[in-house]
C-alpha cells in the first residue's frame, strides 16, 4: 500500500504534517475530510518532485497572456475556480497548480506562482494571500482566515465570487451609461478641432483676398479659432496645471470632503454618487457578517476599503459607537448620511439576528437604484449629445458659409 505525506489544517487553523498508508489519493482524501481537517497537500512519498517533472517532460510552449496588469474578471475566476475544486476534493496545491496554468494576466500568474510557493513551504492561504496586497486586500484576507478557521473554505471563497460578480456587472451597468456619452463628446470635440486649426484658417484667408463683410457669427467664430490656434499650447497647459493641483488637493483630507461634499450636492446625480458609496458598504458588511466576522472588525474592514473619507469617518463613528454598546443604527442616524429605507432595515436586521441578510438587501435596493438611474441617464444623454454633436457642426458650417451666400458681396467687395 503507498505512503502519502500530506499536510493539513484542523478547525482551529493549526497546520498538522503527518504521513500514513492509503489505497490511492482518493481515499486518502475522503478520510482526511470526514475527520474535519482542511487539506493543504498531500503527496505520494515515492513520487517525483516537481522540478523532476518539469525536467522530464517535453519544454513547454512560451506561455501567451492576453492582458499585463490584474483585473477584477481575474479575481472573479480565480475565487470561483478555487471554490469549485476545493469543494470536490481537489488539495489546495493542486488547485493552485491549476489555476496558476490557466491564468491570462501575466501579474497575476506571478502573483499566484509565488503563493503556491509559499503554500508549499507550509504558509496558510490567507498569509500567502497577505503578502500581495496590491492584489488581494484585506478583504480578501479576512474571508480567507474565516474560511480557514471555520473549515469551510469553499463555501466563503462562493460568497467571495457572487460578491465579485455583483461588483462587475454593477461596474459595467455604469460604464456602459458613460461609454456612449464619451465617445459623441470627444467626436464633437474633435470636430471643433479640426475645423480651428485647418478649415477655419483657410476661410479666413479667402474672405480676406476677397474683402469680404463678415457676418457677426463668422467673425466670432473666427476668432474663436484663431484664439484656440494661437493659445493652445497655454490653454492646455493651464488645464494640466488645474488638474495636477485639483490631483494634489483632492489627497488631502480636506478637499477630499469638500470634492465629495460637492458631488453630493449635485442636482440629480448627488443623489446617485451617495447611493453608490452606501451600496458598497452595504455589500461589503454584508458578506463579512455573513462569513462570520465579527462586527467590529468587518467595520474596521470597511472603513479601510470603502474608498471615500466622508463615508470613512462615519464608519469610524459607527465603529466607536459599537464598542461603547451602541446599535449599528445609532450612529447612522445621527450621521444623517444614510437614508431613513436603509437605516430601518439595519434597524430590523438588528432586532432579528438577520443583519447580514437585511445588509444585502440594502446592497440590491440601492444597486438597482443606481442601475436604473444609470439606463435612464443613458437613454436621455444619447439624444441630447447628438443634438448637441449637431448644432455645434452645424454653427460652424453656418458660419463658414454664410458670406458665400450674398453673392453681391462675394462679386463687388466694399
């Protein structure tokens, strides 16, 4: 009967090493589970290292990645792929051998080459994952550690990947609201360009050859051209300068809260950006509650991750108040920044023991908030930026051709 060494983590986390005799790797593997232990490795002892391996067979072909930087899709598939194999036996090695095969990021595969490594060497998952903060963040960590704790990894790494998924196709609702928009502005923008610094010039000097009297929408407009010909190095020059110091006041923590409290202010979409910062809170409690963090620190969490300072310093007062023996909901009413639909379902969450579950529901509502105004915003902008795009032209073809229009003038001159 073959020997295997494996290593594996109990339900308080501690790491175990040990070797026994089994069947195959299958039984191996069964027993260990139904005995409550998370397995790490597990490694027949005759069998052949993998640097042997990697000797022994053909050279690979040169790996080909279809992208250089680590993107939120890549997130997503590896915490479904690792959920999907840990759950069906798979040891924690072999997944990542797996996974780090199949990756498409060229960072990214670096990045879980080296936690392979140090799982190998005896690191838990979430300590290998710590290493790597650019990548995985706390987060991440956190779930990890519960998952690890609680041995029930895959069932946290599944919430971990519906969390990320919710994430992405929220994203790509605003996005693709923005996208069109953008592209009409810049064509407009382009236009206007083209028409400054090479069409504009020539009509001007033919009017000019021919003495022409200018209608006062040409001449406007010509100068207009001759000021952005002539002033565009400075003009883009003062815009660099403003969004370097806007860039540089915006880190600080006081024109942080003045840009946010201004975007908070704004009509109709001051309404949108907030929703956004609270579905992100909301969704983030929701999913460490759920796991199995403790209050305190899944706030502690969020307020590292949440991403903006006026939202971070009311995290930070909830936190406090929690620790005092305070609700959840104390706090935030007195903050008034979280509307009074999201306080009374926390409220109820509370008083049921469903917090977790009225925190994703709080997530869903204003998710589709924000995913309806975004469609709508969309549908309503594409019409108006084509008129827009239109009237901007059609000015300018006005102007351009207008004096062409009197032929007295085009014949006699003054």
């Amino acid at each position: 009967m073959p020997k295997f060494n494996y290593v594996v983590k109990d339900s308080k986390g501690q790491t175990l090493t040990d070797a026994t005799d089994a069947a195959d790797q299958e039984s191996l593997v069964d027993r260990l589970q139904k005995q409550g232990y998370f397995i790490v490795s597990i490694q027949a002892e005759a069998a052949p290292t993998r640097a042997q391996k990697i000797s022994q067979t053909p050279k690979a072909k040169k790996r080909i990645f279809t992208h250089k930087s680590v993107k939120l899709e890549d997130l997503l598939i590896f915490s479904r792929q690792l959920a999907t194999m840990l759950e069906s036996g798979v040891t924690l090695l072999r997944s990542l051998d797996v996974i780090v095969s199949q990756v498409e990021s060229r960072q990214f595969s670096v990045v879980l080459e080296q936690v392979r490594k140090d799982v190998e060497a005896g690191n838990s998952l979430s300590a290998s994952l710590a290493k790597h903060p650019k990548v995985f963040n706390q987060f991440w960590i956190s779930l990890v550690e519960v998952g690890e704790a609680s041995g029930t990894m895959p069932v946290v790494l599944e919430k971990l990947a519906f969390y990320l998924e919710q994430e992405a196709a929220f994203r790509s609702t605003i996005i693709s609201a923005i996208v069109y928009p953008t592209i009409l502005f810049i064509v407009a923008s382009g236009a206007v360009g083209f028409f400054a610094f090479f069409v504009g010039p020539k009509f001007e000097a033919v009017f000019q050859a021919m003495n022409v009297e200018l209608p006062l929408i040409t001449r406007a407009l010509l100068r207009s051209f001759r000021f952005i010909k002539t002033k565009f190095l400075l003009l883009v020059g003062i815009l660099v300068v403003i969004v370097f110091l806007m860039g540089k006041y915006s880190k600080t923590q006081t024109g942080r809260l003045q840009i946010e409290n201004m975007l908070y202010n704004l009509p109709a979409f001051g309404r949108v950006f907030k929703l956004v910062v609270i579905e992100k809170f909301a969704s983030q409690m929701s999913i460490l509650i759920d796991s199995g963090v403790p209050i305190l620190y899944a706030l502690d969490i969020t307020q590292r991750l949440v991403n903006n300072k006026t939202c971070e310093l009311i995290v930070g007062d909830i936190k406090e108040g929690v620790r005092q023996g305070e609700l959840l909901v104390a706090p935030m009413i007195r903050s008034e920044f979280f509307p009074p639909m999201a306080v009374q379902m926390i409220m109820v969450g509370e008083e049921t023991g469903e917090l977790g579950k009225m925190l994703k529901h709080v997530s869903k509502f204003y998710q589709a908030a924000v995913e309806t105004f975004m469609k709508r915003f969309g549908t309503m902008i594409e019409p108006i930026m084509l008129v827009f795009m239109g009237t901007a032209i059609g000015v300018i073809v006005l102007a351009m051709f207008l004096p062409m229009f009197n032929i007295t003038q085009l014949g006699g001159g003054k």
